[in-house]
C-alpha cells in the first residue's frame, strides 16, 4: 500500500555520540534491520522544510534506538546541525509488514468505531509503551487511548480508512 517513493519517518536525531561523528537515534519503528540494510538515508530538517541524503556507513543498538554513522563524516561538529532532524527512508526501502501488523503512518487519519458502529473519532497519534502501542483517538474535545491489543483492534481496513475495535468495559467511560 502507497507510494514506494513516499518518505517514512523511522527515527528522530536526539543527539550526538562521541566526538567521532556520530548520531543518537530514537526508533520510531525499532525496526534496525530496515535501516541497517538502507545505504541512502533522508533527513528532514527540524523546521520540515529541509529534505537531505545521506550515505550510511554503519548501524548499531543503542538505549531505546540506534547510534547511525554517516558516510563523509568524522568529527562532532559535521553532525551539531543535524541534531533534531528526522530520519526517514523510501517505503520501498521498508520491509513488507507481516499479517495484522502496520506502519504508524498508514493507520493515522484512520476513522475509529466500535463493533456497535459508535464513531469515537480520529486515530490522531500513537505512542509506545512497555508491552503495547496505544493509539490516541480524537473526536472533537473527547480523547480516548486504545492499547493496541488484539483483543480490542477487531479489525483494520486501510483501504477503507476504519479501525473497528471492541472495547474492554471501562475502556470508553470518562
């Protein structure tokens, strides 16, 4: 699904490593597999309005993401203006997701209701946990979290644009 030159966003710069040149990235996907086996990598500036390539050099866990080594660059001050840039690389650079699994950015915008056909809103944004995702769902002033468990996602059609689920007791009540 989608454009195979579109750009996804993987990862965020936090920081250098070292005086060596290297970057601090946290793991949007934790996905180092996809990004280990990229040679060209995009960042874009922290304003958005800024797309560069880069050539990788090399890829390794780190904390709650990765240390990312670029071609050509050696020294703390080459990267100092790199800090905060996002990481993204080409959809087709991405391995395909495995059944009743998603990239994040295919399931934002997605329209949530429930089995019983309630809209509840737009999934708005999602964050990690320790065990699951949570997806944020807004309707107007009403916000819900939606951990991202099979037994509340009861399906999701991208196509379509609509995430039904089937909440826990409580999981709806203010």
């Amino acid at each position: 699904m989608g454009d195979p030159d579109e750009l996804i966003t993987v990862g965020k710069i936090s920081g250098t490593h070292g005086i060596k040149g290297q970057l601090k990235v946290y793991s949007y996907s934790g996905n180092l597999e996809s990004l280990g086996a990229a040679r060209i990598i995009t960042l874009r500036s922290p304003d958005g309005t800024t797309l560069r390539q880069f050539g990788v050099k090399g890829v390794k866990p780190h904390s709650a993401g990765f240390i990312l080594t670029l071609r050509d660059f050696d020294s703390i001050d080459q990267v100092l203006p790199l800090v905060g840039s996002e990481l993204c690389l080409r959809r087709s650079q991405l391995p395909e997701p495995e059944d009743d699994e998603y990239y994040w950015c295919d399931l934002l915008g997605l329209r949530v209701v429930t089995v019983d056909g309630v809209e509840l809103g737009t999934l708005a944004d999602i964050f990690e946990t320790g065990s699951n995702d949570v997806y944020v769902v807004r309707k107007e002033k009403q916000e819900y979290l939606i951990p991202a468990v099979a037994s509340v996602i009861s399906s999701v059609d991208l196509a379509g644009g609509t995430m039904v689920i089937t909440p826990m007791d409580g999981l709806l009540d203010l």
